[in-house]
C-alpha cells in the first residue's frame, strides 16, 4: 500500500521521517521537497481516488466535451 503525506509543520519533519524510517515494515521509497512537485503529486493521487470513485459509480465527473466546453 502506498500513502501519502502532507506534513503541515516544517520543524516536525525530521522527527517523523526518522520515526518513519526506523520502522521496518516501511520502505522510504522518494521525499518529495520541491513544494511545487509535491503538490502535483497530491493532485495526481487525488485525481486517481476520483476515478476510482466514479469506477464505483459514487462519483460523477465531467466528459471531456463538458471540460472543453468550459475553455
């Protein structure tokens, strides 16, 4: 399973990635630092829990005519 976080206070982040790292369950597969690529990421994993929402048929998206429609 993977997961991903957003850790709201910067001066908690060490402690928690060596808490992370000293279990070893967990696997530390990439930190993300740049600020605009780990918002991208969130957005991308949204975007993916959407489909998988409306895969399920509990979420209602937009056709690609209705999304150009909009422009």
């Amino acid at each position: 399973m993977k997961v991903i976080l957003d850790i709201k206070e910067n001066s908690r982040i060490p402690f928690f990635m060596e808490l992370i790292k000293s279990l070893d369950y967990i696997r530390v597969v990439k930190e993300v630092k740049d600020e605009k690529k780990s918002q991208m990421m969130a957005d991308l994993a949204e975007a993916f829990h959407d489909v998988k929402l409306h895969e399920q048929g509990k979420k209602k998206l937009k056709s690609a005519k209705e999304l150009l429609n909009e422009i």
